[in-house]
C-alpha cells in the first residue's frame, strides 16, 4: 500500500542521491554534457510529475556522468515553470518533465506566456499516467453501465470532485459525462489531496483520478474502483476494467509525463537525450519504482512524441469546446 510517508520518503532518498551525484566526480561522455543539467518540475515536490522526474533524473545522472539537478517550480498549473523552460537558452542545459496539463493549459487560460508548440522541443514521453473512474462506496453502483444509469435517474443530482478548473480530472470526467449524456454537479478543490479527502468522507460522489493516488483508499476501501481511462487496463489495477469495455465503448484518455526542452535546441542533443531516456526508461528496478507511484514507464521517439502532442492537443480542444470549460 502507498503511503504519505512512503512518498516523501522516495523524495527525500532520491534528493540525497542526486546530492552524492552531484559532489562525486564527473566525467565526460562526448561533448555533451559538460556540466550539471537543469530539469524544471512545474510542479511542487511530492507529486507524479517530481517523483518521475527525480527517478529519472537519478539514473541519468549515473547514465551521462553529469547531475541532472530537479528544479520545483510550482504555480499556475505548470504556467511558471514552462515559461521559465521557454524563455531559456537552447542548449541542452535546462529541461523540463511536464503532463498533459502543458496541452490543457492552452484552454484552461486566456493567454500563456509562451506558445505551448513553438516555444519546446518535445524529447520522449516518460510514463503513462493512468486515471481511474472511482466512487465513494455509498454509492450502489459497481461498473461504469451502473454508474451511468444511476446518474441518468438521478441528472444534477450526483456529485463529482475535481482538482481545479482546468485540470485533467476535471476534463476526463467532462468528457465522460458528455459521452454518456449524464449531467452532474461539479466540485472544485484547491488541489489533488482535498479533492481525495472529499471522496473518502462522502463529501462528493465520484471522480476521475490519477491511479497512484487513489491507490491507499482504495486499499482501505475507502473508495470503490470502476474503471480506468486508457483503452487497455492497467498492469496497476489489472483487475479493473477499462471505461471502455465497461460501460462506454470508445472512451479512450490517457495521460502522461513527458520531457521537453526549449526550442531551438540542437537536434543532436535531443537525439542524445532521447538515446539515454530510453535506456533509462527499460530498466526494471525503474519500472517498479514507477509502478509503486501508480505510473508506467513510456518511451517515444521525439516524432511519436510530436505526434502525440498533436493529437492529444486536438482531442483536448473537442472536450472543453462541448463542455464549455471556461477559460481563466
């Protein structure tokens, strides 16, 4: 069962070895790179983002014989830090580790400080960050079909939690109420862990959250489990169904933690980084250390990557133009 204490203890561990990294001595494998690499995390410490970030960084640090040192810039969603990344110099030595909340963000505000295409580089993708469709246990349902036909009877009557506005619990589950043609109530909270806290106590009804953090209530059972996003189910919850298969066929969402640089970086440096990534990425100790973090390890070449993002990008623009999300 993952714990708080678990967690920051993973955080606490990694920082310590990148530390021991950083004052070893380096060596150099070509000419890149030559000193220490900053890896901006939008995000504060603790979260998906920083913990695939750290894990990351930790073995590339071993892997290319310079620190690559984490740096949390949390605030606005991510807008901070990937401005900070966009108006850096392109050359290899800052990074950046975000989500699929680089692409809502585009929505979510009516202006960015940076074109969310123009400004980064796409490296690879890092990991799968599955979502799971869960209800509090008052709730008599057991599969997704339940859950929608209870809703149905019920229209503006069930409640959902969320983690803001803009964030992808709030967009997976805009988009699962359109396809499924229910209406609910929706909830905001300042954050992923008041959004988890109302679903343990009943305060709200259901959600769509990340797997990983859903992972210890739903131990306790605390919270009930009715299907995970993605199109295939997930090596994590393995015994979950997908949306997909139970209950809404075609619903298809899954998100991710990926590895940018600003633009105009030299594409033999992105070459590199993506050789190194994908090393990184196949090794099972790191594989499990992800999974105990409730995300998969998933590697892409920078065109799958691109392409990706395109895709993805337009897809977000079908959710919030028929939810009416409104923009910041």
């Amino acid at each position: 069962m993952l714990s708080f204490r678990r967690t920051w203890g993973i955080v606490v561990a990694l920082t310590l070895t990148a530390a021991a990294v950083f004052s070893a001595p380096s060596f150099a494998q070509g000419n890149y790179p030559s000193k220490p690499v900053r890896v901006v995390v939008p995000f504060p410490p603790g979260g998906t983002n920083d913990i695939v970030g750290r894990l990351v960084a930790r073995d590339l640090s071993e892997a290319m014989g310079q620190q690559f040192v984490i740096d949390n810039r949390g605030g606005a969603s991510g807008l901070i830090g990937a401005e900070n990344v966009a108006k850096s110099a392109p050359d290899g030595y800052t990074l950046m580790v975000h989500s699929t909340s680089h692409l809502t963000n585009d929505f979510s505000y009516k202006k960015l400080p940076y074109d969310t295409f123009k400004d980064f580089e796409p490296i690879t993708l890092l990991a799968a960050q599955p979502y799971v469709l869960i209800v509090h246990p008052s709730l008599p349902v057991k599969s997704t079909k339940e859950f929608i036909a209870f809703a149905k009877s019920r229209p503006n009557q069930i409640t959902y939690a969320s983690n803001g506005e803009g964030g992808n619990p709030r967009v997976l589950m805009a988009l699962f109420a359109s396809m499924a043609n229910i209406q609910l109530i929706h909830v905001p909270y300042k954050g992923g862990g008041p959004m988890a806290a109302s679903l343990m106590s009943g305060e709200t009804q259901s959600a769509v959250a990340t797997v990983g953090s859903m992972l210890p209530p739903l131990a306790l059972g605390r919270v009930r489990a009715l299907g995970v996003t993605s199109a295939r189910r997930s090596s994590i919850l393995p015994n979950v169904p997908t949306i997909a298969e139970s209950g809404l066929p075609g619903y298809d969402m899954n998100a991710w933690v990926g590895a940018f640089a600003p633009a105009r970086t030299p594409k033999a440096i992105i070459d590199r980084l993506y050789t190194e990534f994908n090393k990184v990425l196949k090794k099972p100790d790191l594989a499990k250390q992800m999974a105990d973090q409730g995300v998969e390890p998933w590697s892409a070449s920078h065109e799958e990557f691109e392409a990706r993002l395109k895709s993805d990008y337009a897809s977000y623009a079908k959710i919030f133009k028929i939810s009416g999300m409104p923009a910041n």
